[in-house]
C-alpha cells in the first residue's frame, strides 16, 4: 500500500502537499 505511506508523507510533509498541488495530483 504506497499510496498509504504517501499520505503520511503527505501529513507529515505541509511543503511536500504544495508540491503535489503543483503537480496537479
């Protein structure tokens, strides 16, 4: 389940949120 560890990232990670929003995803 990536997609479960990418959230978390996610959570954990504001700045990294900005650049899925970037990104488009």
């Amino acid at each position: 389940c990536s997609l479960i560890n990418f959230i978390a990232t996610l959570a954990n990670r504001p700045i990294f949120l900005k650049t899925i929003d970037a990104s488009g995803e």
